[in-house]
C-alpha cells in the first residue's frame, strides 16, 4: 500500500478543512445539536453542491465515480470539525449500495442524493424478541407488491431520512431476506426518537402494513446478503476514519492544552507522566491510521477487505475510550464541562461498529477469516 496522497487527495482535503472550518465552526455544531433533528438540511445541500454526496458515485447518477478512499479522506476532514450528519451511513453505506446493486429503477434516487435533495438512512439492525433473538420486519406479498410490517430499533440519524433502505425476511420461501427502499413519510412508517448522549439521533422505525411496489425490492436473497455486508463494512471503515479525524483534534488540541495550563509555576506538559499520556495517544492514533486507510484502500482496489475492517474495527473499539480518558485525563475538570469543545468530540467519538456488531463480532472475524 501506497500511503503517500496523490495531488487530488491532497487537494480534496486541504478545500473540505478549508470550508468546514468556514462553515461548520464548533459554534454551529453546537446550535445544530440544540435543534430538533441535529443536523442540517441547508449544509446537507451544499455538501450536494460541493459534490462530496456523490464523490464515489457513478458518473451516470450524478456522481465523479473517485474512489471509496477519497470518500475516506473526506469523511476524516467532517469528523476533525465534528460535523453532525449521516454522511457515512447514506453516502459510504446506502449510496454506494444501490450503485452496487445496478438497479435503473434507483438512479432517480441516487441522483437525488448526490445533490443533496434526499438522504437514505440504512436500517439493518431489526429487534430483539423477549429471548433476545434478532429479527427482521417481516415482508409478504401483497398483490403484485408487497407489505411489510415489524421493527428496527436505533436507526442514526433516522430522522434525517427521506427513505429507508430496510433489510426485511419472510416466514416462507416467497420473498426471502431482501433489501427494500421505504420512503419515510408514508402511510404505516412511525418514527420514535430515542435519548442518547451521543450526536447520532438513534431511532425506532415500526412499521406497520407498509404497501410498497414490486420496483421498491432493491435485492433478495445471498445477492441481497452481500450487499448488506459490504454497505456495513464500509459504514464501519467510513466511521473509523470519521473517529481519526475527530481524535486528531482531540489530540492538538490536548497538547495545546498541555503547554498552556501551568500548575506549580510550570507547564503541565513538562511533567513526565503527561508526556507519556500523550505519547500513548500519538501511538494509538497512528495505528488507526494505518489499519483504517490499509482497510479503504483494498476496499479502493476492489479486494477482500472483510479481515482487515475487523481488525481496524476491533482495534477502534479498544482504543478510543482509552485514548478519550487519556484526553479527559490531561485537560482535568476543564475537559468534562459543556462549554468546552472537547465535550463535542468526546459524544461524536465512538465505536465504528456501534449499533450494529459488538466488538467480539470483530476479533472473531479477525481470527477466522
């Protein structure tokens, strides 16, 4: 792997930190997160206009067709400004799917996405019964379309979405575990908000004798798997670099921190234990480096990622509770109040595969691949 950054990539970074920074201060991200929904439609557009929304898409949707490592190196930039959108989940995740899936039914939707006019949220999670199996909506056909009813719980950012791409599974052999798109604001879709301390705006999805026509099945059956597969592992690896940005600053700013804070007439920083502390962070960062791009670019080059996304993703989940006490450590009391920035990035931070697979999902992948 060639970590070095070609001149294009050295350019899309240097413009989104550029215009982020303009446009997405830590002042507005915190009146977005004052705001219903957390997030917001105007900058959603303007992302669209920018051309981040269909970066990696087909030419033929509205897309630049560049490569899932540049959408990468974009999404590294919106986490270092904390930015409270479902870039990840409906760009690296819906969007990207439903280019896979090669379906003319859904350019009209991936047109709409790329311009920023429609956001498509995943919802793969489903619910748990009281013996604490997993189970998906159930999807039967209805005439030549079909019905769908049952639930998936903590969807991010589901209020943001104007479709839903649901995995769904049948009781017979008719229909088979499938993919479909749900527009959000129709007849039988109900939206509750969850309370969470993080920025994601989890919620519950029921739904309830949702009519939908034959063109809304966007895959079914092993092919439908696959699809599903890929989308969360590239979720996963787009969130790891989203966390890599986000814990960038966290670390500038913590050594910044640490030169100007004194106590017992000296700097903070010139005790050794803090160098330390600072030292595991650099170390600990730099390897999420290194396993995330490893990660995005055989995804990039169109190779089997699956082993190493656990391993980026595994080694996320050890590490950025760590490195965030080390970063709460340093800064003190300081560091826990609202009014400081660090509390931003310490609620946008979290697990990549949070919500969707437990870290012992991960090492398991990890040594069996």
């Amino acid at each position: 792997m060639n970590i070095r950054l070609t001149e294009t990539q050295e350019m899309l970074r240097a413009s989104a930190r550029e215009f982020l920074s303009e446009n997405c201060p830590p002042k507005t991200v915190r009146e977005l997160r004052a705001t219903g929904h957390g997030w917001s439609a105007d900058l959603w557009r303007r992302f669209g206009e920018l051309g981040w929304l269909g970066l990696a898409l087909p030419e033929s949707t509205g897309g630049s067709a560049m490569s899932f490592l540049d959408l990468c190196l974009l999404t590294e930039e919106m986490g270092y400004a904390c930015v409270p959108s479902p870039f990840t989940d409906a760009v690296a995740g819906c969007g990207i799917l439903l280019a896979e899936a090669g379906r003319q039914h859904d350019v009209e939707t991936l047109e709409m996405l790329a311009s920023g006019e429609s956001v498509v949220i995943p919802a793969f999670s489903g619910s748990y019964d009281t013996d604490g199996f997993q189970g998906m909506p159930l999807v039967s056909r209805d005439g030549d379309g079909y019905s769908i009813n049952g639930t998936h719980l903590f969807v991010r950012h589901g209020a943001a979405a104007s479709h839903f791409l649901c995995q769904v599974q049948s009781d017979d052999d008719s229909v088979g575990p499938a993919l479909i798109l749900i527009p959000a604001h129709i007849v039988g879709v109900h939206l509750t908000e969850l309370h969470s301390a993080l920025d994601d705006r989890p919620c519950r999805i029921d739904l309830t004798g949702v009519q939908m026509p034959a063109p809304a099945l966007v895959s079914t059956g092993s092919e439908a798997m696959d699809l599903r597969r890929h989308a969360q592992q590239r979720m996963d690896i787009a969130r790891c670099f989203d966390n890599l940005g986000a814990l960038t600053w966290v670390l500038e700013d913590t050594v910044a921190y640490a030169r100007d804070r004194t106590q017992f007439g000296r700097p903070i920083g010139s005790f050794q234990i803090l160098q330390h502390y600072c030292a595991d962070m650099h170390i600990m960062l730099e390897g999420l480096r290194m396993s995330a791009y490893h990660a995005a670019w055989k995804m990039s080059e169109a190779l089997d990622a699956a082993r190493d996304t656990a391993i980026a993703c595994g080694y996320a989940h050890q590490v950025i509770p760590r490195f965030l006490g080390l970063a709460h450590q340093i800064h003190g009391a300081m560091g826990v109040t609202l009014e400081h920035d660090l509390y931003l990035y310490s609620t946008h931070a979290r697990a990549p595969g949070h919500g969707l697979t437990p870290l012992s999902e991960y090492l398991e992948s990890t040594l069996s691949l």
